[in-house]
C-alpha cells in the first residue's frame, strides 16, 4: 500500500513554477510514447496513459487547491501563466486521433485487449470524451473550438477571482461592530441580527457583489453555445447531458414542473405564516431570513443558539465518524504529531480511515472560513484515486473543506443546524471517494459518476445528522422538536432551488434570447423568490459560471430523489434496529459507497434498491406526500 502525501510546506508559487516545464515535457513525451508504439492491450495503453499525465496533473491540482483555500495573487499569477499552457496540452491529448484509434480498436477486440466490464466502460467514456473535445472536427473548426476552451478558462477564473475579492472587499461597521457577508458570517447576521439596517445593507452588498462579472456572463454563453453547434449539439444544454443520467433536457424539465406544483400551494401557505409573525412590518428581502428563524422559534419551541451548543464542532466530527463506524464499519482516526503530514494551514487537520485495522484511505479537514483567501461553501475533493498497477496499491487522499465560523475566544467551534448538515454531507463525498473497491484509476471513488448522480452519497449522509449512533448530547425532547421542524418551509427551500435549476437549464438552451438577468428575474418571479432592486445574483452563481455545474445543477434534485429513496431503505427495514441498520449499511457500503463510476449511477442504485429510483421518498420527507 502506498501512502505518500504532498508536501504542503514546500509547495510554494516559485517552487510549482520551476517544476512545470519539467513536468509538460515529461508528459508530452510520455503521450508521444504511446502514440507512437499504438500498444493492444488496456495496461499498456491506459495505465501508460495515466502515468505520463499524473505527475503533472497531480501539480495543477495542487495549483486549483491552493487557489481555493489560500488564494493570493502570487498563485493567481501563475495561473494566469500556465492555465493556457495546460488547456492548450489537455486539448492536445484528447484530440489525439492516435489515442482515440487505440481507445476505438480495443473496444472492437475487448477479449484480445484484456477488458473487463469496468475497463471497457472507462475506454467508452475515453472516447466519448475525445469527441466531446473535439477530435472529429476539421482543423479551422478544431483551432476555433481550442481558442474557445481556452478562453472559457481564462474568463471562469477571473469569474471566481472577482467573487472571492467583492466578498473581502466589504464590510459594514455599526455601534463598534463589523459585519462581512463571507459565508460563516452572512447567514448567521440575516437570521439572527435585529437591526434592520444591517441587515439590508449586508443583503444589497451580497446580492450585488462582482457587477464586473456581467460582461464575463454574457460571454461564457455565448462560447458555450459556439462550442455546442461545433460539436453538433442543438445547445449547450443537450452537449452537458449527453455525460450525465438524466436522459433529457426534456426530462429534466418535467421534474422541475412536477415538483413547482407539488410546492407551490405549500410554499404559499408558508409565505402566510411568514407575514403572518412579521405583523404590519413589510417584508424585504433582508427581512425574510429573520422573520423565517422567529417563526420556527415560535413554531417548534426552540432558538438556533439553543441548538448550536451542543453542535461543538469536535463533538459534531466524533459523532459524525462513529455513525461510520455503525453504518459502514469504517473508523476514523486522527493523525498528529510527528506523524501528521504537512499542510497547508495550521488549521488543517488530517485523518486515516480504516477497515478491520488497516488503513484504506486518508483526508485533510480544512474547516474555518479565511475571508479574502478561501472559497465561499464547502467541497470534497480527492488529490489521488485507488488504483492498483504494477504490483502495488494506491490509497485514496481526499479533503473536506468547509467555512465554519473562526473558533471563539475560549477555541471552539460551535455549528448551526445547517452546518452540521454541511459536513455530514461533505463526509458523504468523501466516503465515496475512500470506500471504493475499484482497482482502476479511471473508475474509482467518484471518477465516471454521472455529474448528476455525484449527490448521492452526500445528500444520503444529511438523513443521519441527528441519529442516536452518533453520540451527540442533544436531549431527547429538542431533537424531537428539531426532526418536526425538517420540513419547516421546506417548500419556499425547494422552490429557490429549482428556481436556481431552471434558470441555469434556461441560459444553455437553444432558443435563449441572451437576456440573461432577464431569464434570471422572469424564473425568480415565477418561484415567488424575491430579490433586492438591481440584484446580481448571476453574478455571484460560482457553480455554474466557474464552477462543473453548467447545464447540470438541477443535479441536486435529480440527486436527492435517489438519495431519499436510499435512506428510505433503512426507514422500511427498522430505523430502531441496529442490527438490520448494520446489515442495509453493508449493502449500501458495498454498492453505493464501492462501485463508484465502475457502473452507471441508475445500475448502482438498482443493486442497492432492487428497483428504480421513486419520488415518494423525498416528497415523504419534505412533508409533501
């Protein structure tokens, strides 16, 4: 078993930027090689393939995570030296008619090749993938779509770069106070800060943060349109789901719609309690967070601050990782001292995860928020797959990195509701990504996991977040009141997510207009989601606009349906039992958690559930059914 890690400390700008040369060429050589030698079998194609482009992929990576977590304008000088540099060489590789041949005549003689069901399904997506990028287009077509690619690169950077400086560029001080709208803080002061003031002047700044970024919009559609027709797509939309589950834009469509009728009479009688606490005050949209907590308050009997006491954040992480142990068998231990890899961070905190005492896997925690240098949200990621070649084995190293609000004067962490929910969520990630049992690079952990599926395992952990097997010390009547109130407005939440779904599937289809805040302002309305004059929301929309989510964040509910259905398992078996618990968890661990990108994510499910994905699940558990 292999075991190496990066070496944070001496990973530094100058440091990257003298290895690159060195490691462009290597790779360039590497895949010379094997166009050259046109190898018949998978390894010596497909594990060649993956040797010559890891080191230098593993480097840029590292660039991507360094710009996400400690973000400064040494790193974003170098990016902004070898993002071309990078597009240009990737572009290179999967428009290689060499590779793509090779790729073509294994699966046409897959015994002689030596392919296994997952191997030939990693060949297929290698070949759609060259398609997608282009290696069937004539050379004027193939050059425009290569200047387009490389553009998007470049605007989807300077997208996120501007996002990052308007959050750190604002604050707003008032009686010896200063508020930011960095994620940790923004939610907190809309739900809980009397002070109306404040409140509307942290909600215009977040909602019209990064104005440069219109231009950067317009432009990003315009290219991804380009470069659909190039490829022969009607749109960008068909282009983006021709890789995922879902099987249509159409289909997607018709979720949308079933669910906008299942909420809206809800979320209309929501928006009546809503009024209803709020009394004669009319309600803006800097109001809405707060009336909204006051009415649960009132509603279920209990204050958020009341609830975040028993949510410090070490407590939240023991609890979260003995329900892996009770689900899944897995055990977590904290690595420190001498034997702790470096970071990046002195907060980083790093960990093994273990199966019947050996280790199978390591990740990184990253949990406060660093305004000005750390992405907003939270994310998992993985800095290396399983794999198993030549004789040794290859351990999964993930990270989790969250925006958790800075330790208080006495060095602790206590989490909202909601950002319990974050890291159960984010740990499901990552469990998915260190719990696989495939030995190929290209299909392990979340590798080939249709986009749209990627939520699964995520969304699945959230259900557990209150579980008695994790331990956590919240008194018996309050976690009561906390389970009735998963459904509060749980209809108005889902409304803006799929106002957030349409909006982003309406931008990339064929008969959009280029009105873009148009689209936005039209779908909001229909949602009944309301936002402050002159709203930028687009603007700040990282997902879709620097982020893997274009055409595709109504992920997050295709998702959540398989993710519902998939607790609802254990809810059919006997959530008391821990027994029949302990038997689901293997199930779902030795499906769900091993199989990865191995399968299609709907055959993943079927081994799982026996049958196809139902909505009742996750319309039972909104409280809609």
């Amino acid at each position: 078993m292999q075991c190496e890690f990066p070496d944070w400390a001496a990973f530094t700008p100058a440091a990257v930027e003298a290895a690159l040369p060195g490691l462009l060429d290597g790779a360039e050589r590497g895949i010379a090689a094997i166009e050259a030698a046109r190898p018949s079998r998978y390894e010596d194609f497909v594990y060649a393939l993956e040797d010559a482009m890891r080191p230098l992929f593993d480097c840029w990576g590292g660039v991507g995570h360094m710009l996400s977590v400690m973000n400064d304008d040494a790193w974003r000088r170098l990016e902004e030296t070898w993002q071309p540099k990078l597009v240009e060489f990737s572009l290179r590789v999967s428009q290689s008619k060499a590779m793509f041949e090779t790729a073509r005549a294994m699966l046409r003689e897959p015994d002689a090749a030596g392919l296994s069901p997952v191997r030939r399904r990693i060949l297929e997506k290698m070949v759609q993938s060259a398609e997608l990028a282009g290696v069937g287009l004539a050379d004027d077509a193939k050059a425009r779509f290569n200047e387009i690619k490389a553009r998007l690169a470049k605007v989807s950077s300077d997208f996120h770069n501007s996002v990052i400086d308007a959050t750190k560029a604002f604050s707003f001080e008032k009686d010896g106070k200063v508020y930011t709208i960095d994620d940790a803080a923004y939610r907190e002061t809309m739900k809980h800060c009397p002070d109306r003031e404040v409140r509307e002047a942290l909600c215009r700044a977040r909602a019209t943060r990064a104005p440069e970024n219109e231009p950067r919009i317009a432009e990003t559609l315009s290219l991804r349109r380009e470069m659909a027709s190039l490829l022969g797509f009607p749109d960008y939309a068909a282009m983006s789901l021709s890789t995922k589950s879902a099987p249509s834009v159409a289909a997607v469509m018709a979720m949308i719609d079933e669910l906008d009728a299942a909420t809206r009479e809800p979320a209309d009688r929501e928006e009546a309690a809503l009024h209803d606490v709020a009394g004669d005050c009319q309600i803006e949209p800097w109001d809405r967070e707060f009336f909204a907590e006051r009415l649960r308050e009132r509603t279920y009997a209990y204050s958020e601050d009341e609830l975040k006491r028993h949510f410090r954040l070490d407590d939240v992480l023991s609890g979260l990782f003995r329900l892996a142990k009770a689900l899944f068998g897995a055990e977590v231990v904290e690595v420190c001292g001498d034997d702790r890899p470096p970071t990046w961070h002195p907060d980083v905190r790093f960990f093994a995860l273990k199966e019947d005492g050996e280790t199978v896997a390591h990740f990184y925690l990253d949990p406060y928020v660093r305004s000005g240098q750390k992405s907003g949200g939270a994310w998992m990621n993985d800095f290396r797959r399983r794999y198993s070649a030549n004789g040794r084995t290859v351990l999964p190293l993930a990270v989790v990195v969250t925006n958790f609000p800075q330790p208080d004067e006495n060095g602790e962490c206590f989490l909202p509701m909601r950002e319990v929910e974050t890291i159960f969520h984010e740990f499901g990630h990552a469990l998915q990504a260190m719990l696989t049992r495939v030995n190929e690079e290209g299909a392990s952990g979340l590798a080939l996991v249709e986009w749209d599926a990627v939520e699964v395992a995520s969304q699945f952990m959230e259900n557990w977040c209150l579980d008695d097997r994790t331990g956590l010390s919240v008194p018996a009547e309050l976690k009561a009141k906390v389970r009735a109130a998963k459904t509060f407005r749980a209809a108005s939440v889902c409304r803006r997510q799929l106002a957030m779904d349409k909006t982003d599937l309406l931008l990339h289809v064929a008969d959009f207009d280029g009105d873009a805040t148009g689209v936005k302002r039209r779908v909001f309305e229909h949602f009944g989601i309301h936002a402050v004059e002159g709203d930028h929301f687009l603007c700040g929309f990282l997902h879709i606009f620097a982020g893997g989510y274009a055409a595709g964040y109504y992920g997050y509910h295709w998702a959540e349906v398989m993710s519902a259905d998939c607790y609802g398992a254990f809810e059919e078996a006997g959530l008391g039992d821990d027994d029949t618990v302990r038997s689901v968890g293997a199930k779902f661990r030795e499906t769900v958690l091993a199989l990865g990108g191995s399968v299609s994510a709907l055959e993943v499910f079927r081994k799982f559930r026996g049958r196809d994905p139902s909505p009742a699940a996750l319309l039972r558990r909104m409280g809609l059914a």
